[in-house]
C-alpha cells in the first residue's frame, strides 16, 4: 500500500494532501507559473486552495519569499480566479 503524498502548505505551514494544494513554480528560466500537473520542473511551494489563505499569503508575501522572487502580485489573483 502506497502512502498519500502530503505537502507543507508555505503560509500555515500544515502538512495537507497534494490534491488540495495549489503548486507554483519558478521554472530554470525564472518565469512564474501555476503547476495543476504537479510535473513542472523548478523550485516550487505549496499554497492551500482556500480564498482566505490565499489573501493572508499576499498580505505576508508568502511566494515571493519562499520562490526568492521580488514581485508575483498576478499569481494570487490567478489562483483566487482558478477556485471561482
């Protein structure tokens, strides 16, 4: 029997399953990107899909810390967009 893969959400720091996580990753090339496929390569962090850790973690920066990126305003409103 496999185990579930679990991943450390980068804002509340808890530890959920994949499937209810978004994946951002910043590519070799240094673009930003949302990975649905879990498959891109890159450093990535894990986000929860719920709105209001998604607002908390634009208030506190939680991407562009733990991504090392200066600015990535547009990818909160991406991922708010993704759970309409």
């Amino acid at each position: 029997m496999s185990k579930p893969i679990c991943r450390l959400c980068a804002y509340t720091r808890q530890k959920l399953l994949r499937e209810h996580m978004f994946r951002i990753v910043k590519t070799p090339k240094n673009d930003i990107k949302i990975d649905l496929s879990y498959l891109e390569r890159g450093r990535g962090c894990y986000l929860s899909k719920d709105k209001d850790i998604i607002v908390k973690a634009k208030k506190k920066r939680t991407i562009e810390k733990s991504l090392k990126i200066t600015d990535c305003q547009n990818i909160y409103d991406e991922l708010c967009e993704l759970l309409k």
